[in-house]
C-alpha cells in the first residue's frame, strides 16, 4: 500500500440524494472550496433524467462554469448514450460509466438489463478514444442488491474480466448499499486484478452499516489504487431503499495519510469544507472527523 487516488463524488453522488438542493452557485463554491484542498479528481455532476434525480438537472450549467485548475480532472457519470452525448456536449473530458450487476437494480436504475447497458458502455468506448475522452466504468451493488440480496463474485468478475479485456483503464467496485464486509472486499478486489490485469481497480463505499472505511482499508489491502469519498459522508442512491452516505472524504484521508501514504489533499482545508457544507445545508453531517476533529501525534502512527 504505496499510493491510492481519492476520488472526490461529493458534487454529484453526495448532492444527488440529498434533501436540500444546492443552488447553481452553491455547487460551484463547493467545487471551488474542495480544489482549493488539494482535490484533484472529481464527480462533478451527472447527465441523467432530471425527472428520476432533480438534484443533477443543472449539470451542464455546472460544467459550463467549472473552474479551471492545473491538475484537477473533473468527470460527469453517465448511464446511457444519451447521457453520453449531454456530457460531451457540455465539455466533460472524462465520462464515468455505470450500471448495476442485478437485475432488479438495473431495471429500477437504467431501466435496462446489465448486459444491455455494458454492451452500450462498449460500443461507446471507441468513440470516447477517438475524442480522447477518459472513461472509467463503475459496477454496482457488487456485493449486494436491495432487491436480490447477496451477489455471486463470479458474475462480478466476469463483467470486470469483460472490461479489462475491451480496454477500460479503470474498474471501480460498488458497495451501494453498504452491506460489504472487509474480508469480502479484499477477495474481489484482488480476484478483480488478477482478471483485468491491465486496468487499474477502485473502490466505492457506504457507510450504512458502519463498514465503510474499513472497506476502504481492506480494499487498499487487496490493491486498489482508487477510492471514492465524499466530503461530510453525503451520500445515497435514489434507486437504492435504506442506502446512506458514502465514506467522508476527511475520514479517508485522515486514514491513508496516518499510514503514511500521501494524497495530496490538505486535511484541515477539507474540514473546514464539510463544516461549511454543514451550514448550507443546515443539518449535521455524518464526517467522524467534522466531529471530532485531526489528531497529530509525534511522530508517525503507522
């Protein structure tokens, strides 16, 4: 465990289910605030049906205005062609592709089986080579459906093995609704290298059952290089019953830095964000950290 990316989602998977909607400008503060912490890769929106999540309807507007920062990758997800073609049109560099392995999940989400919406995410993938788009393909509910219940690893894998095949450079495994536990995470993790070699895998987790960051851990254990946070632990899926925040980005950090593995993002900088977001929103966050506040010891702990 040498070096991991963290992925800042709060923009879009931690506003698209939250309760207070932010105003235009509110997002873009939001944005503004966290680059100026170090954060330089992010979920800046999504180009999905403004009916299925309101939240998200002003995504072009957003990356239409999006600050240009040395470093920083911004990245909109998509679930469709369609989608696809909103983002671009918008000037998003990097697409985020996503579909749930379940059916049920699937259907209720994308309103498609999973083996449909791959197949629109692989015919999409040359064309976002020949426009030098970035892509990266997220799998959810990995490890669990609220509708199906316990997920079969080799039905996940064999979409992973798929997609490191086709040439997607990054994988990220979903645990959306929060039901994973560390020694299930590490197992697919390190299956999900060994079958798509070339790619680099990632992590995405929720808290809902309080595994989260040591999810996160055991997925660092099992080598992946990416991880997903949101600042303040927002975070939910509307598709998704009962399914609570991500992890907080300043918990995440807070973790990998005290192992000694940099990320370049300033840790009391992204506090004060989440402090900040608390008070726009008017309600308390879930961030341990927000809580309780850094610890520096003398000396490393790791």
């Amino acid at each position: 465990m040498t070096e991991v990316v963290i992925q800042e989602v709060g923009p879009r998977d931690g506003l698209q289910n939250e309760p207070v909607r932010l105003s235009l400008e509110e997002k873009l503060e939001l944005i503004r605030r966290l680059t100026s912490a170090g954060v330089k890769r992010m979920e800046a929106g999504s180009f999905v049906h403004p009916q299925a999540v309101p939240a998200m309807a002003d995504s072009d507007e957003v990356f239409a205005r999006l600050p240009d920062v040395e470093g920083v990758t911004y990245s909109a997800l998509v679930l469709n062609a369609k989608g696809y073609q909103r983002a671009r049109a918008a000037g998003a560099k990097e697409i985020h592709f996503s579909f749930g392995v379940t059916s049920s999940f699937n259907r209720q989400n994308q309103r498609a089986e999973p083996e449909e919406s791959f197949a629109t995410f692989l015919s999409l993938l040359p064309r976002a080579k020949e426009e030098g788009v970035r892509v990266t393909l997220t799998l959810s509910v990995a490890w669990g459906c609220p509708f199906e219940g316990w997920v079969d690893p080799d039905r996940v894998l064999s979409f992973v093995e798929q997609a490191g095949k086709a040439g997607f450079p990054e994988i990220v495994l979903a645990d959306t609704i929060g039901v994973a536990v560390p020694s299930a995470v590490r197992r697919l993790i390190e299956e999900a290298r060994k079958v798509a070699p070339q790619a680099v895998i990632g992590g995405h987790f929720h808290n809902t059952r309080n595994t989260g960051i040591a999810n996160a851990y055991a997925a660092l254990e099992g080598g992946a290089k990416v991880l997903d946070a949101s600042v303040g632990g927002l975070g939910g899926c509307p598709f998704a019953p009962g399914a609570t925040g991500n992890i907080a980005t300043e918990d995440l950090v807070y973790m990998v830095e005290g192992m000694g593995i940099p990320t370049g993002i300033q840790l009391d900088a992204l506090i004060e964000v989440a402090r900040w977001l608390r008070d726009v929103l008017g309600h308390p966050l879930e961030s341990s950290l927000l809580r309780a506040g850094p610890f520096r010891p003398r000396g490393a702990l790791a």
